[in-house]
C-alpha cells in the first residue's frame, strides 16, 4: 500500500517527510542535495566543499557512466528475457547512488557489493560482461577481485557486510605496521531490506569499537523486495548510526553531485582512523527487485510516476544543458555508444561456455584437497560405467536400415 494511502497519524515525523518529499519533489530537513530534480546546483555548508572542483567535464564523465550502465541493465534485462541468463538483478533508478559513490573511491579502497552494484563495478573498471558470468550460470564468481579490490557479488543477504568491516580492520593493521602505504577503506554496499539482518548490527557494532575504516553505504530504495521502508524502520536509516556512536547521513541518492561529496567526505573520515561512517542513499528502484519479481503485486503505478521526476539521469542532463557543458552531439554520441556497448555484451554473453568437468572440480579451493579429490574419482568412476552412447545410436541406426 503507498505511503499516501495512509492516515498521517500511522507515521512518524520521518515518514511523513519521506511523503512530503514524494508529492512535492524537495527532500526533507537533513537530506544532503547539491543538485535540485530540476537541474539546478545549489551549495552545502559541510559536503558542498567537496563537490566544488567536480567541473562540467566531471559531470558529463559522470553521466556518462549512469547512462552506459543503464543501458548495460537494459540489454542484461532483455537478455534474461530471452533464456540467455537464469536471473538479472536490475538498478534502474539507483544510478546516481552507485555512479557518485564509485566515483568517489581511491585505488586502494576495497568494495564488497551485493548483487546489484553493476554501476559501482564500471566505476572500477571491471570488464562489463565479466559480471553477467554468475548470471549466465557457468562461474561462482566472475572476476579476480583483487584486480580491481571489487569482491565477487553477494547473494546472501548482508553476508558481506561484516566481511568488509573484518579487511577494514586488517587494512588499519597493515597502514600501522607500514604508514608508507596510503591509508584505505572499505565500503560495505547493502539495502534497505538488508539494514534489518543481524548482520549488519554487529557489524556496526565491531567498526565502531575498533575505529574501523568503513562505510556502510545503504541504498535505501523503499523496497525489500515486497515490503516497504516504512514497515522496516521507524525512522531515517541514518539516524541508526547514532546508536553505535559514529556519523550518519542522509543524501539525495539520485543527485550524483551530493552522493559523490557526501562519500568523498565518508571516505576521508574513515581514512584518518576516526571510524566508520553511515551513509543513507535515499532512491527509489524503479524496476523489479529482480527478473524473477512483479512489482505491480505490491506497488501502485502513482509512486512510481512520482519519482521520474526526480531521475538521476534526467536530472544532472537538464543540468548540463543548461549551462552549457553539453549538447545534442554529446548525447547523441553517447546513444551510439551504448549500443555499440549492448552488441558487445550480447556477443559476449552468447559466446560464454559452461566449464569443463575438471575445470568445476579445480575451482572449489585454492590448492588441493583430499575430499575434492575423491569426489572427482568417483565421478569418473560414475561416468564411466555408462555404456558408450554414440556406439549405441550408430548400432540402432543399422538395426533400423537392415
């Protein structure tokens, strides 16, 4: 049921912003913006210093990757449409969280996504097509993480978060023993939905008391698959950081200028040892939480409509139109090159074999182990009792000529 279906009286204070800001388009008290849905760049007394020298060529490098990955999520969309992938995990909508915040890290962080940061994965200049592997059904993971310090995809819920709480405090161990190698962070990506397992409270619970270099990063995007935020939490999810004794903040998640700053901002606070961060994206998903959902079962089409009008794209293009930074050249460039980007990955993803039979046995562990071992034996050894399948059909052959 939508939020303005309901009597005021059933909300609090921070739900009935939440409303205000769907019906009206302004964000609430607290919300960080630096670029209103209209396109028009405002200031910020703390963040908006770190925004200042992201130019017109920033910005359009900027839309330009919110753009590519949309239209990657389009293409991903339509191949799982067509048997060509099991499942896809869209995120249209939440470009300007993902695109602001990836922009936002240094070589040396360490990302440990969900399942669905394809964005923040273009923004470490991982190979696109890399990424629909797990999808395709022939890898458990895709890509070394450690070319890009991006970890493999998380398909349990939260799992990843106190692994990225875990390599920050080693990250702080190792920047003591060495203070010649630059200071780094992690972050920890995760949903609404994923902010009510336990998980993520105990790993809040050990990044604050070990001062560890980590920002938890939610994408708030009303959804836990079918419930909403409001059925979640009683109050901003940013707020919740004031229990555990380090910042939380609340950003518009689709203005890619504020999302960028106000992680900027997380990640040089974590960097210098003063402890992790709480940063709360407030977006909106405007597709399926995966191709597997119908979100017309539990979403009317009046909230939906509402936040197109505040969509990340959308938004920073009126933007660069109207001061200039680009024209219809610069869009219509970046159209050809979305689809010269979806026929790669078409091709890519046709061209992906499943592995070898060795191949899925060798990938369990890193080294040998004795029960792999015996599992392959008896695999062959299963195998191999089955009659020989080609000589049988090329004997019924001349039994069926004679």
């Amino acid at each position: 049921m939508a939020l303005e279906q309901l009597p005021a009286s059933e909300f609090d204070s921070a739900e009935l912003d939440d409303s205000l800001m769907r019906a009206a388009g302004s964000p609430p008290d607290g919300m960080v913006q630096l670029l209103t849905p209209d396109g028009e760049r405002t200031g910020h007394e703390l963040y908006g210093r770190y925004a200042e020298d992201v130019d017109g060529d920033a910005l359009r490098s900027f839309y330009r990757d919110m753009f590519l990955i949309r239209r990657f999520d389009t293409e991903a969309t339509a191949l799982q449409r067509q048997g060509e992938l099991v499942m896809w995990v869209p995120l249209t909508g939440q470009e300007g969280a993902q695109i602001g915040s990836g922009r936002a890290l240094a070589p040396q962080d360490y990302v440990f996504p969900t399942y669905r940061e394809h964005g923040v994965a273009l923004t470490r200049g991982l190979e696109l097509s890399h990424l629909l592997r797990r999808f395709r059904g022939i890898s458990h993971g895709g890509w070394d993480p450690r070319e890009a310090n991006f970890h493999l995809y998380t398909l349990v819920l939260a799992a990843q978060v106190p692994h990225a709480v875990g390599y920050a405090m080693g990250m702080a161990r190792d920047q003591r023993l060495d203070p010649s190698q630059p200071a780094g962070a992690t972050v920890a990506y995760f949903g609404d939905g994923a902010s009510s397992e336990g998980d993520v409270h105990e790993s809040m619970v050990f990044a604050a008391s070990y001062d560890a270099p980590v920002v938890f990063f939610c994408q708030n995007n009303h959804w836990a698959i079918s419930v909403p935020t409001e059925v979640q939490s009683r109050i901003p999810l940013a707020n919740r950081a004031q229990g555990y004794g380090f910042p939380g903040i609340r950003v518009d998640g689709n203005d890619v200028l504020a999302v960028h700053a106000v992680t900027r901002w997380a990640l040089e606070h974590a960097r210098a040892g003063k402890g992790p961060v709480l940063i709360e994206a407030f977006t909106y998903r405007m597709s399926a939480h995966t191709t597997a959902d119908d979100p017309t079962k539990y979403r009317v089409s009046a909230d939906e409509e509402a936040w197109i009008g505040r969509d990340p794209l959308s938004r920073l293009e009126k933007h660069l139109r109207a001061t200039g930074a680009a024209d219809d050249a610069f869009f219509a460039s970046l159209a050809a090159e979305g689809d010269e980007l979806a026929a790669k990955l078409r091709a890519d993803v046709q061209a992906m074999e499943p592995p070898t039979f060795e191949e899925s046995f060798a990938g369990v562990y890193a080294g040998p182990h004795a029960l792999i071992s015996e599992e392959r034996a008896f695999h062959r050894s299963y195998e191999a009792g089955f009659a020989d399948t080609e000589h049988i059909t090329e004997d019924n052959a001349k039994e069926a000529g004679a």
